[in-house]
C-alpha cells in the first residue's frame, strides 16, 4: 500500500523525493533519461557563472565591469567573453517545510514572510511553490501569478515528518528546465527524519545541476547540509532564529538576486567529445579593497 500524502495522492514510489501535485494541473518529476540537462553537467563551449559581489558590511555591489573580475579553472586564466550585470530572467522554486516540527508560530511566520518575499520580486519573475514533509507537494506551477501563490502558502497546515535531503534533489530538478536563472530558496527547521537520499546525494544532484541554492534554517539548529549546498552552488544559507531574522533572510536573497553578474568564458584547453566528464574546477576572483565573490566552485565537463 502506497504511503499517501496530505493531498491524499499516492506518493511517487520512485527513489528521491516522494513527489505529489495538487490542483488542475499535476508536475511530474522528469526521470533521468529525459530531464533536461544542466548547462553545467555537458560539453558546452561557453561556460556561463553567476557571481554575487558584497563588500564588507555584506551589502550587495553594483556597477563591476569584466575587467574587475578574474576567472579561473582548474588554476588557468580564462578570458572572460561575455558579460552582463542586473536583472535577468528570473525563475525561483520556494520551498516551505510544514511538517509537524514546523507548526504553530513557527509556520505562521515562515508562511508570512514567504509572501513578503514573492512581492519583492520583479512582475516578470517565475515562482514554483513547494510544500515538504514526509512528501515534497507541488502547490503552485511556475508562473507569475502572485496571487494564485500567495493563496496556496495560506494553505499551509502541519503535516507528518520531514523529507529535507529529498526535498532539495526535487526542488533543484524541478527548476533546473525553466528559463533564465534558476533559484532554489528552502524555509526549513532542518530537522530531517524521512528522506531516502543521503546528503552526499544532494551535494552530487547540486554539483551536477545550474541552480543555486538558499537554504534558511527556521529556529534554533542548521544542518551542516544547508552551507555545504549552498556554498556549492554560489548561493548562501540563513540562520533565522525568529520571525524578524527571516524576513531579513528573505529581503536579502531578493536584493541578491537582482544584483547578480553573469561571466561567460570558453575553456582555454582542448575539448573532446569523446572524453569522459569530469570535474573543472572554478574560481571568481573580484578586484577591489574589502569585495567579496560568491560563486559555484565548478561543473562536470570533458
């Protein structure tokens, strides 16, 4: 007998997470054979990176050049060929955790705070609503509706255990194909009691996919997996002890994203398609007293 999900829906018995859609309209998680590929996972010839520049205070930094950067993999300069700075298309997958460790005012606030974060974004950005507990539930397709969002986080109850490690593979797959920039933010208390993936999974699911990553642990513990990930991936994890810290957590990322450069560069060494993949190691480098780059650490690559 299949376990079912607050929805009611059978869960998806397959390995990962135990996915479920509600409403008209059902989200089928792609199996490996035909989700789509991550720019960073193929044989490309213009490796594209997103990097975020703070300056000691943490504020974000604007008006960079290509000539204030460097960029290196595997320890060699790359040329960088293509630039650009500000706002690009936006798609975000945010993820609430809900279970029964989440409820009361914990869930309240994050649900509250989770709102204010969807009318930080521009119009034209795409938002994925995602509900995890024992299940990951796809609450809102990818679109821009606001409203339509900000109704299914009101739907928030508390429900079952926490599938954290599962939730985060289905969340970066579930953004990986949509346009523009893909962004993962997760609200959780970290406490993660039922997923079937190991964190040394997720890790290998983030390194082989072009998404970053936001994790926000609600409460009093973070799980070492929230900074591993988004270290990874270029993205930055949150400890919000309360509501008011949440909010900040949030306010931030939404001003991050909207301050991002994108570096493009061709790989100065021979490429083969007939190589295996491997790992390429990358590293952003900013010029300036006191600045500071984030940026993920590599991509899988012949």
């Amino acid at each position: 007998m299949p376990r079912r999900s607050q929805s009611g829906l059978p869960s998806c018995p397959t390995r990962g997470a135990r996915l479920v859609a509600t409403g008209l309209a059902a989200a089928v998680l792609p199996s490996a054979g035909t989700r789509a590929a991550a720019q960073f996972a193929s044989a490309v010839n213009l490796v594209e990176v997103y990097a975020t520049v703070s300056d000691r205070t943490g504020e974000p930094v604007t008006g960079l050049g290509p000539a204030d950067f460097d960029v290196l993999e595997d320890g060699r300069p790359q040329a960088i060929q293509a630039f650009a700075a500000g706002d690009f298309p936006l798609s975000v997958a945010l993820a609430i955790d809900h279970s029964a460790s989440m409820a009361g005012s914990r869930l309240r606030t994050a649900a509250g705070a989770a709102k204010r974060f969807l009318a930080r974004l521009r119009p034209e950005d795409q938002v994925r609503i995602l509900a995890v507990s024992s299940d990951v539930t796809v609450l809102a397709l990818l679109s821009r509706d606001r409203a339509a969002q900000a109704h299914a986080i009101d739907g928030l109850r508390p429900w079952s255990a926490t599938s954290l490690n599962d939730a985060v593979i289905a969340g970066i797959d579930l953004i990986q194909s949509a346009r523009g920039r893909r962004r993962l933010v997760i609200l959780s208390d970290g406490e993660d009691r039922y997923s079937e993936a190991r964190p040394q999974e997720v890790l290998g699911r983030a390194r082989r996919a072009d998404v970053l990553v936001y994790p926000i642990a609600v409460g009093r513990d973070v799980p070492p997996l929230f900074a591993e990930v988004a270290a990874l991936t270029g993205g930055r994890s949150f400890h919000a002890r309360d509501g008011k810290a949440i909010d900040r957590a949030l306010t931030d990322i939404a001003s991050e994203l909207r301050t991002q450069y994108l570096l493009g560069y061709a790989p100065a060494r021979h490429v083969s398609a007939s190589q295996v993949a491997v790992w390429h190691r990358i590293e952003v480098r900013v010029r300036g007293s006191g600045l500071r780059v984030r940026a993920r650490d590599g991509y899988f690559g012949p």
